[in-house]
C-alpha cells in the first residue's frame, strides 16, 4: 500500500466508505450475510451446512461466486480497456443501480446481492500490480493485517506513518458501515439509490481527473 499516491489513497479512501456502506445494507436485507466480506460468508455457510441449513449455505456459496465473478470482470477490464478504473467503477454503479431499481419493484433479494457482491468485487480490482491487488477496498482482515504491520514497525524504530493508510482505509469502511446502516432505515430502494449516485460520481471524477492531467490509458 505504501507505493498509492495521495490521490489514489483518497479515491481508495472513498470507495471503502461505499463498500462499507453497501455491505451494511446487504447484510441487513439478508438477516446476515455480507456482500464484501466473503470469509463471514464462507464460515457462516460452512456452519450452517454442518447445522443442517443447507439453504443458507447455497446462498452464501452463490454470493462467493458473484463475487469472484466481479473481481474476474473487473480485472479483464482492467487489462484491456484504456482508463480501466473509470470503466470498473461506472460498471460498479450501474449494478448498484440495477438493485435499487429491482428493490423498489420488490424482486427477489437474492438478485439483488448477487450483483451488489459482484458490484464489491470489481472494485477490488482497481490498483493492480503483478497480478495481485495492492488495495483491498472491500474488506478489512488484510487493512488490519497492514494495519498491525505498520504498528510493529512504529514500536520497533521502523516507519512511523506506515500504519496511518490502513487505518484511514479501515475506518472508512467502519464509518459507511454507520452511515449504510442508518440510510437503510429509508428504505433499500432509497440507500441503494445513494450508493449508486456516489459510485456515479467517483467514476466521473476519475475520468475528468485522467483526461484532464493526460495521464496514460492504464490510469
């Protein structure tokens, strides 16, 4: 993490908040299950399987793979198409999008978090370096892992500010998570709507940012 320059921590900053933000609100319509944090799937389908629920555990193995099929998605954007990040983020938008518009005609929940996971994916795919993602924006074990790292380092006459990016990245997560929480209470139609238009409006700010500094197609 400590090779993202300032603006990308901001936009990596950002885009945390709305993952935070959109796994609360995915977690509340499924009574529990997450649509970026897929290790809390993965055990809880695993338990519930072992429990005799095997419904629960299709489910939570259907969000896995909407996930990964994110990530494999934006990823194949992200090695071919010119300003990549733009593109993932404006994909990721219109999907949130698609499940305000499915909540609001009251379709099943299970189509909606298959896309938001699938939305939470993809945005893990926008600082890429030797085939591995640099930035996990939507889920917080590795940020605390950095996290704890740079605090070592800190007690033991290493970096000094090496702690402060992940920290900075987890409570964003923390904090959309509040905010995500809170917004639900209007309703999923409602704060799904907001995380879209904030997804929106990041991938807009990227594309300004790229074509106005002339910086090259894989920014």
């Amino acid at each position: 993490m400590k090779d993202v320059d300032r603006p990308a921590l901001t936009l990596s900053a950002a885009l945390a908040a709305v993952a935070g933000f959109v796994d609360a609100i995915g977690f509340l319509d499924t009574g529990g299950l997450f649509v970026s944090f897929m290790s809390g799937n993965s055990t809880q389908g695993a338990v519930d399987l072992l429990d005799g629920g095997s419904s629960i555990a299709l489910v939570s193995a259907g969000i896995i793979a909407a996930f990964v099929i994110g990530v494999t998605a934006g990823a194949a954007v992200s090695m071919r198409a010119a300003r990549p990040r733009a593109w993932v983020v404006a994909g990721s938008a219109t999907a949130v999008a698609l499940t305000a518009v499915l909540a609001l005609g009251g379709d099943s929940t299970l189509w909606r978090v298959g896309l938001l996971a699938a939305a939470m994916g993809a945005l893990n795919t926008l600082f890429l370096a030797e085939g591995r993602a640099r930035v996990a924006i939507t889920y917080a074990t590795g940020t605390l892992v950095s996290l704890g790292l740079g605090l070592a380092a800190l007690l033991t006459g290493g970096s000094r500010t090496a702690w402060r990016r992940p920290l900075l990245l987890w409570s964003s997560l923390v904090m959309g998570a509040v905010v995500g929480g809170l917004a639900h209470r209007l309703g999923s139609p409602v704060a799904l709507g907001i995380a879209a238009a904030a997804l929106g409006a990041a991938a807009a700010v990227i594309a300004l940012r790229a074509r106005g500094s002339g910086l090259s197609p894989r920014r």
